[in-house]
C-alpha cells in the first residue's frame, strides 16, 4: 500500500471554487476509476493551498490508475481545462508516502 500526498498552489482567491469543483467532480472521477482518496484538506496559514491524500494497492495499481485517469478523453476534454484555470500547474508537490506498521491509514 502506498499513498500521495499533494500539494497544490490555487491561483489567488479561488479557494471556494477548487474546493468544490474537486469535491463535486475531480475526486468522484478518481474514485469511480479505483483511488481511494483518503483525505481532502484546506491551510489554515495558506489561504492559496490545497492537499489531499490518496491511497493505492501498490505500484501496479498506481500505474494504471494514473492511465485510466490521466488519459481519459473526459478527463482532457472537460476537467483537465478547468484544473489549469484553478490551479498553478508548475507548483505541484507530490510526496509518494509508505504507512508505518501501527498507523491507522494501513
């Protein structure tokens, strides 16, 4: 099992649109290809700064989960355009973590 955590910078002042445009639309299409998105979260200290947590079986799994979302038609025709209009691409973080053996994300 591993998991990503992502960082994403939001171009100023549109919080409240990624929040629900990722709620409403990009998390529902991940999960209906098989990611489990394990946790969505907004800064306190960052107002321009989203994360979220999301969870694959193991290597295997991520590969192909990254092809059945990333080059989907739907996902370039319709979400993709709308992601770059909220957020700064080049500011992407990904940091890929392994859960310890107590932790209660295994």
């Amino acid at each position: 099992m591993l998991f990503e955590l992502r960082r994403y910078e939001l171009r100023p002042g549109t919080r409240a649109q990624w929040v629900e445009f990722f709620e409403a639309e990009v998390a529902p299409f991940q999960i209906a290809r098989g990611v489990v998105v394990a946790g969505m979260f907004t800064s306190e200290t960052e107002p321009d700064v989203f994360y979220w947590l999301r969870r694959f079986d193991d290597e295997p799994a991520r590969v192909r989960l990254y092809a059945a979302i990333y080059e989907d038609a739907d996902w370039l025709a319709r979400i993709k355009p709308r992601i770059d209009q909220l957020l700064i691409r080049e500011s992407i973080q990904v940091t890929r973590l392994n859960p310890t053996p107590h932790s209660v994300l295994r």
